[in-house]
C-alpha cells in the first residue's frame, strides 16, 4: 500500500514539472502559401504514397 502512495506522488511530482517546463507561447504564423500540383516535383514513393519532393523551378 505504501509503494502505491509513492508511485502516486511521483507521478504528480513529474506532471507538476513538466507544467513548470513548457515552450514559450508563440504567435501563430502567418498564412503559408500554397503550391498546386504542376510546381511540384515527386523524388521518390513509398508503397504509392509521395516520399520525397522538391519545388520546381520557376
């Protein structure tokens, strides 16, 4: 019974830290651009599905 008391304070005791431990609160960023299909070039695939890409070009 007291290994369970333990375990439970442990627990808490790392949650509490981890809450004292957060990244700082960044801005949202702004709106990314969108590419459609025909700038984009497919390197490699994996079972059908797009592994690796690059931008074309311009």
């Amino acid at each position: 019974m007291l290994f369970l008391g333990i375990d439970q304070h442990l627990r808490q005791l790392t949650i509490s830290m981890l809450r004292d431990h957060l990244p700082p609160v960044r801005e949202e960023p702004d709106e990314v651009d969108k590419l459609t299909l025909d700038e984009i070039e497919v390197k490699s695939y994996v079972g059908g599905i797009v592994k690796s890409f690059e931008r074309k070009a311009a």
